[in-house]
C-alpha cells in the first residue's frame, strides 16, 4: 500500500501492478533476477514476490505484502523507518535522531519477532540481547525497495519470523548497458547526505555498485538536555551475476557499513557514543536440469559494535549459512519446491565466546488448478544444536470472487530461538530454555476500482507462548541475585484491523490511506510501545505534468510505555509536506518539511523525537 509519490495517471494500485520487480525469499532473489535478464528494458507487465518458496504474482499471493518504493524511500527522509512507519499493520519507536536504537513492530509484534534480509542476507545481529536489527542505523540512499511480508514466516525463513519478514533490496540497473543513478540532500541538524548508483547490463552480465554517506549532527536523545547526539555513516552495497551458459548462472551480492552514533547513555549521562559495523557477502550459483532450477548458496554476515564506556565494550556477531533450493514443475497447475540449509551463529561478548548451529529442510508446493485459486502449502524442521527441534508450517490461498475481487488468508506456525545471549551469556539462568512458539492467521479482501483506485482490509490474529523473558525462577544460579533468562508463565496475543486504501480524486489529485487498529497484549496486561490506533492520511497533486505536491498526514493514539506500571504517552498528530519538480526527464528536486506544526512527541518514553525539519535534495538518473 503506498501512501502518495504517484506519477499522473496512475494510482498507488496500478504503480504496485507495474512498476516493480521484488525478490523475497531466503535464498533464491537472483533467480528471479535472472529471468530478467535480456532486452533493452524490463517487461514490467507483472511483479514476480517470493513471499515463499516458489514465485508467485503480488496479485495472486495469499500472502499479505506491502511495498515501499525507491522513491517514497527517498521523499520520506534518511532514514527508511519514516517510509516503513507508514505501511499499515507498521509501526516504529526510536530512542533519538538518526542512528540510535529504532524498533520497527508488524502487528504489535517487536523487532525480536521480525526477520530482517537486505538483499539475501540476514542481517539481525546475533551479538544482540535478542536477535534483531536496528532500524535506526537504515539509510536510504542505496535502496531500491522494501517489502513487508506479514504474518508468521517461520516455515519460509525459521527462527525470528513470528511477526513477518522485512526484504530490501539494493538498487539494480533497469535497462541494458551502462546507468546509474545519483542523489544529494542537505537538511536541518547540520545533515548531509549523498549517494551514487553505477551499473551495467547486458544479456550476461549484470553489476551494480552503490555508495552512500550520512553526516548528522543530530539532537539530543534524550529530553532531559539539549545536548546534539549526532550520526555519521558510510555504505556500500554490491551484486554481480554472470550467465556462464543458457543453463548456469553465478553471482555475488555484498553489503557494508560502518558509522558512529552518539546518544545519551542516561537521563545524566550524555557520553554515550557507538562505534559499529556490519558487513555481509553471498555468493550464488545456478543451474537448471530439465524442468528444475537449483540454487546452492553460502553468505556471512558480521557485526562489530564497540563502545568503550559501556559494561559490555565489544560485542561482535557472526553468522554462516549454506542453502540449497530446488524449485520445478511437477504439473501445469502444480508446482514444488525442496530446500535444506545450515547455519552456524558465534557472538563474543568482550572476548567471551557463544555459538550454536541448526540444520533445516524445508518443502513448498504450490497449486493453481484455475486462474482465480492459488493455494500454497510450506513445511520447514529445524534441528538445533542445543534444544529439540522445530516444525514450522504455512499455508495460504488467495481466491478471485471476480475480476475486480480477491480474498486473501494464511494460517502459519512459527518460534522464535532464544538467542545466544540468552542461552549462553551472565544471565543465561542453569535450565535449557525452550523456544518460544507461535500460531497466527490472517484473512483480507480486496476491491479494485480500476482507475478510481482501490480498497483492502485485513483481520490478523497471532498468539505467543512458552515466553522467554528476564525474572527470577529456580532455574538461575546462586550468583544472579537480579534475576535470569527463564521461561515464563503467559500468552502473548495481538489482533487487530488493517484497512487501506486509494481514490484518484482526478487525473491530477489523489487520497490514500491506511488505519490499524490494533489490541496487544500478555495476559491481560497491554504490551508497551504499541499504539492502538494509527492512520495516515495522504493527498498528492499533479499541479502540472512536472510538479507534483504531497501533504502526508499520521495521526498515532493510544500507546503506553514505561516500566513496572506503563503510563500513557500523548496522542500526537504530525503533518508533512513534500514537492517535488522535473528538472528534465532524468533528474528532480524536492523539498519537504516534516512535522510542519513542531509537534512535540514521544514514540520511547523520555526520548525525543524530530522536531520541524526542512530538506532539500536532488536526484538523477542516467
């Protein structure tokens, strides 16, 4: 669902329809690149997902996906929390400006349920307290897209997926030969920012390379002081593939950053600064056999935070993975995907050592016995190092009622591995702690109005038990007198309301927008940080065949936070304005002011958000 940034003519529906190419799944992203391979431009008449196993059309998919594209990225600011935050069932909570600690929720559900891929590689830390990715740390400038994927994901992706998974890509060359593409901003806080895209592309071959860097001088974190917490961070982001015959194809993707945050390490102490980077590689290689493509992978992925006044100085992350995925046709109405993969995860924590692995395999079979039905089934088992294994399963099935119509659910099982820090670190309790385990459902219907626009609506419901969370419990040691890591007593739930939608108002003038509505809790006890109602409003303008004007509109209502006994945050409504003109066919610039009222808020209790904030930037293609 997007929420403006349309060209004239189009709706956000027929933009979503035509305009892109996304590859979601674990392992196989370059084989749907590969299809697209040849010819001076890509056919763009459908959008291939892999919301699993095996591709399949965004507009058949029982799955619920949505997508935020290159240019919603860009408009909505540095860091691409301010365009996911506005996709319904999202979420996002920050402890500060740009680089700090930002969570991104799906359905209620914090990022510790949240898988995280950047173009094939996971990229959640496993040096972290629980396995998961800061957000605050995602700039914009080499992306291409992002995808939502809701829902439990645990039989596509295994561990961390309960919530959903979110899929990035980096930018690709879309035309044959030589491109590129290039981008400067300047801001308020003293920002700066600035990236360049270089590709090429041919029958063959394809390569892009892109580099990006963020200067911020920030603001306080904290809103006990006004001293500026500022964010520097530079980026790169590589892929390459070679067709070596009609038949076999290799590749390389790889991605690296490194930058320092400063933040505020208490409501007094204001030293905080974080060194960190991450780094990753996959290498690829494809081959067909009659009627099956096969795709053997390795990546690895490392992280390296460093802070030298911290408890805890250093915690390095690493993680290996080897895959393997067969996909084919077994019928005309049937198709099948087989897998298995390892992983290997190692943390050191200043010089102490964990690691654990796990063995998977994994099945997909997908059936269209007609153009209006799609069903998908998907197992995956685990095997653990250290705990008994996992069975994950998934099914979806998208119905056409009509042409204008399509009913949409999925039902999955999924867990969540406790994380290295949890079973091996101080306050891993004496006991084996068990995963904990979860089962979800989805239902939505679409409507299409042709080019007047469309409408979605979506019921979710997910419920988590055998909880992992810090207390006291016969399973800690004598020496943790605070406490430990244990299984304790309780079920999370969330449910809730998605509803979204877009009316093209006229040629020139269009509304969209989105409402979730959403009831989170354990036991009874509402779950911190999660709002209970959040809608975005938007309106875009064609003012003439060059300028084009957005006003975005987010109003967030009833959300806790705090400790012990969570109080009530304020209500806050924050209203953005962009423009944006064509220099010529090939480049633009743009302007925006975010939060044009200088809204006071809070999304983190005793942390502050941005104030009114003025850019400018510029972009080109060629």
């Amino acid at each position: 669902m997007f929420m403006h940034r349309t060209h004239a003519g189009n709706s956000a529906m027929q933009r979503l329809t035509s305009k892109l190419l996304l590859c979601t799944t674990l392992v196989t992203p370059s084989i749907a690149a590969s299809q697209e391979i040849g010819g001076d431009v890509i056919d763009l008449g459908e959008i291939v997902i892999f919301g699993g196993l095996l591709p399949t059309d965004l507009e058949t998919t029982g799955a619920t996906i949505d997508i935020a594209e290159s240019d919603e990225l860009a408009i909505e600011g540095l860091g691409a929390v301010s365009a996911l935050s506005e996709l319904p069932g999202v979420s996002v909570t920050s402890n500060g400006g740009l680089g700090t600690q930002s969570s991104l929720r799906i359905r209620g559900l914090g990022d510790a349920y949240v898988g995280v891929r950047i173009d094939g590689i996971d990229v959640t830390d496993p040096s972290s307290t629980q396995t998961r990715f800061n957000f605050g740390t995602l700039t914009t400038g080499a992306l291409s897209r992002a995808a939502v994927i809701k829902g439990t994901q645990s039989a596509i992706y295994g561990s961390d997926a309960i919530a959903g998974v979110v899929e990035i890509e980096s930018w690709r060359p879309e035309v044959d030969g030589f491109s590129g593409r290039a981008s400067a901003e300047i801001g308020s806080f003293e920002t700066y920012a600035g990236s360049l895209s270089l590709g090429f592309r041919d029958e063959r071959s394809e390569l892009a390379l892109s580099l990006g860097r963020v200067s911020s001088e920030g603001f306080s974190a904290r809103n006990t002081d006004d001293e500026n917490d500022g964010f520097d961070q530079s980026t790169a982001n590589l892929y390459a593939a070679y067709r070596i015959s009609d038949s076999i194809r290799i590749g390389i993707n790889g991605l690296w950053a490194e930058g320092t945050t400063e933040f505020d390490r208490s409501a007094t102490d204001t030293s905080g600064e974080l060194d960190a980077t991450r780094r990753g590689a996959r290498i690829f290689g494809e081959f067909e056999t009659g009627a099956w493509t096969h795709e053997l992978s390795f990546s690895r992925f490392e992280t390296d935070r460093f802070d030298e006044n911290g408890f805890t100085k250093e915690f390095i992350g690493e993680r290996d993975t080897v895959a393997y995925l067969a996909t084919g046709a077994i019928s005309p109405t049937l198709d099948m995907a087989l897998g298995a993969d390892w992983t290997e995860e190692r943390s050191s924590l200043d010089g102490t050592d964990y690691d654990a692995s796990n063995g998977a395999v994994f099945a997909e079979i997908k059936a269209q016995p007609n153009s209006d039905v799609e069903l998908s089934l998907t197992l995956r088992y685990d095997d653990y190092s250290d705990f008994d294994g996992q069975l994950s399963g998934r099914a979806a099935l998208s119905y056409a009622l009509n042409d204008a119509t399509m009913l949409r659910a999925s039902i999955g099982t999924g867990y969540r591995a406790p994380s290295l820090y949890e079973r091996f670190g101080p306050y891993a309790g004496g006991g084996t702690l068990d995963p904990e385990s979860s089962r979800s459902i989805d239902f939505g219907i679409e409507h299409s109005y042709g080019q007047a626009g469309s409408v979605r609506a979506t019921v979710f419901y997910t419920e988590i038990d055998d909880l992992i969370g810090f207390g006291t419990s016969a399973n800690c040691l004598p020496s943790q007198t605070f406490g430990c890591y244990t299984q304790v007593d309780g079920t999370t739930e969330t449910k809730g309301l998605e509803l979204s939608g877009t009316y093209a108002i006229s040629d020139r003038l269009r509304l969209s927008g989105s409402y979730t509505l959403t009831d989170a809790e354990t036991d009874g006890e509402r779950l911190i940080r999660v709002p209970r109602h959040d809608l975005t409003l938007a309106l875009d303008a064609d003012v003439t065949d060059r300028l084009q004007l957005g006003m975005n509109v987010m109003r967030v209502a009833d959300i806790l936070d705090g400790f012990g006994t969570p109080t009530p945050l304020d209500d806050y409504t924050v209203v953005d304005l962009t423009a944006r003109y064509d220099i010529t066919d090939t480049m633009s610039a743009y302007a925006a002011i975010d939060n044009v009222a200088d809204v006071e808020y809070e999304t983190v209790q005793g942390f502050n958000a941005p104030e009114r904030t003025i850019r400018f930037g510029i972009e080109a293609s060629f």
